[in-house]
C-alpha cells in the first residue's frame, strides 16, 4: 500500500523503474498466456542495468507506457516463433530490459526479437487509426471495455458512481492493479485490453504522454530480427523538465 506522504497531487515521489517494469511484465504475460492459451511458449522478460533507479514520476502514465512496448514485444516474439518452422519445440527469445539512470532523466531500452516491424507499418508507426489496417483498427476501438467518456459526460447521463464502481470490480479482478492513490479510467480500460486487440494507437499515445513530461520515445526497426525501444523519462521536478516548459510556454 502506497502513502500519501510519497505524492504530490499525481507524483509519485519514488517510482522504481524495475518494479513497474516487472509488474506489468507479469501482466503481459499473464494477458498473453490468456489469449494463446496455458501451453504457449511466452518469452522471459529479462531487467538488469541500473536495477535501483527511482524517480518522481505519474505511475498510470509509465505504466500505461512500459505497458504498451512490452505488449508489443511479447506478441512480436509470439508471432514470430509461431511462424518459423525451424524453432518449433524451442524457447522463444527472451524480452530483454535494460535500465539507465542519469542525473535528470532515466533511459528504459526494450529489445526484441519479434521479427522488426513491416516495412509498410513504419509511415504510419506515430499516427493515430492510420495505415493499411485502419478499418479492423477503428473497429476494434469500438471493443475496449469500458472506455470511459469524459467526466462532464458521464455525470451528466447520472452515470459516474455506477461505471466507477464497474470500472472498479473490473481493475481489481484483472492484472494491472493500481495503487490506492489511482484514479481508474481509460488507461485502465487500454492497458487490459486483450492482446489480439490491436488500436494502432498505443504507441503514438504512449509517445505523447513521454513528450508531455520532457521525455521521448524511439524504437529502432530491424527488419527479419526485432525491434529496440528506448524510452527516456525525465525526472519530474529537474531543471531540465523546468527549461523545457519555460520555452514552450515562450513559443506561444
């Protein structure tokens, strides 16, 4: 259980890197064993680096984030090894996670080997419902349990309390469970969403939320062997988080 001595409004002060990436490691695995059944061959997700990094940082927004590329990575390995003869009886190829702590930031590099990313995908990697897969992406949208409207709509329909306490029972009997200190909600619905389920908007959502805090997110394409993520997360409260606001709010 989390104090509310360790938060400033949404901030959590001691966000350990290693603890949410194996915390929702479990969880995609978890969701992956569920979608392709208790005999498939899940791959290892492996953490080592700088394995005693904390931060200050909003934990729905990392782990919505680490959620999302791990997902990514976990169905790529699946795929993969599933569609190469030459590996059948053998383990997948392990997920590997490498921590990186500097002064003001933290770097969180994912690396698979999934077989890359389709050559007609990458246009389209940091655009929302667009590519080749648009249509059964927009459909699938209209799938998501409980996507929560806004909370001037859900009130005004006299709603809130009852897709709350839904939303609730929901969070809790499924595997990504937040803190006390969370407030449920549509990255809730997103996270748990089953895997097969693909929304083409994970990682432009996920990159959108890393740049808000003076972070960024890159992946870097193998063709034919995989993919690495690297995600840099700023330390909330630095002086290099204070420059980069102090210059967007001098843009306008």
């Amino acid at each position: 259980m989390l104090s509310e001595s360790e938060f400033i409004g949404e901030v959590f002060l001691k966000c350990a890197a290693r603890d949410v990436v194996e915390r929702c490691g479990r969880a995609v695995t978890d969701l992956a064993r569920s979608a392709n059944g208790p005999e498939a061959m899940i791959p290892e997700i492996r953490v080592d680096g700088h394995l005693e990094a904390t931060f200050p940082y909003i934990l729905s927004h990392l782990e919505y984030i680490i959620g999302e590329l791990l997902r990514n990575s976990v169905q790529a390995v699946i795929e993969h090894h599933r569609n190469n003869p030459n590996k059948n009886g053998e383990k997948p190829p392990p997920i590997e996670v490498t921590l990186c702590e500097a002064q003001q930031h933290v770097i969180i590099r994912i690396s698979d080997r999934g077989g890359g990313i389709p050559r007609d995908m990458l246009p389209y990697l940091w655009s929302f419902g667009k590519g080749p897969l648009k249509k059964q992406r927009l459909a699938n949208l209209g799938q998501v349990p409980l996507m929560a409207a806004t909370l001037q709509e859900l009130r005004i329909d006299g709603n809130f309390s009852d897709l709350q306490n839904s939303m609730n029972s929901y969070t809790h009997s499924n595997l990504l469970q937040p803190s006390s200190h969370h407030h449920d909600g549509s990255l809730t619905s997103l996270s748990t969403r089953p895997p097969n389920l693909r929304l083409g908007m994970g990682l432009p959502l996920s990159r959108v939320y890393a740049e808000y805090w003076a972070g960024s997110l890159e992946l870097h394409s193998l063709e034919g062997y995989g993919v690495d993520a690297f995600l840099q997360i700023s330390k909330l409260g630095n002086k290099n988080e204070q420059l980069a606001t102090r210059a967007a709010m001098d843009a306008v």
